[in-house]
C-alpha cells in the first residue's frame, strides 16, 4: 500500500466533486475499465501529492 499524507484525504474528495471538463472525459473512459481493462482510481493521494488518476496495478499515474 502507497503512504500518504492524511491531510490529503479531504482535498482529493473535493477534487473529485470538481473535476473539469477534460477530467469527467477521461474518467468516464478509465473508469468502466475501457483502456486495457485497466482499473483506476480519480484524485488519489500519494505521498505528499494528489495525482489525478492512478493505475495501481501498472504503478501508472496520469497527473494533469
């Protein structure tokens, strides 16, 4: 499991009720596992940083 910063934890949330535009269009892709069959996870706290979307299984992170 990935450390992170707790205090993090509430902003991601935030993030993700605000996501933009570009955002909603690429999760509404990631999310139903359409790219490789691939699972993600939006605004997604690492260490001291949130990232926008986070493939745990390929350690892939997209940050916009």
């Amino acid at each position: 499991m990935l450390k992170y910063n707790p205090n993090l934890k509430q902003s991601a949330r935030r993030l993700r009720k605000e996501m933009t535009p570009s955002e909603r269009k690429l999760w509404a892709r990631l999310r139903t596992r359409q790219l490789m069959d691939t699972q993600f996870y939006r605004q997604k706290p690492i260490g001291n940083y949130i990232v926008d979307f986070y493939a745990p299984k390929s350690k892939l992170v997209v940050w916009t």
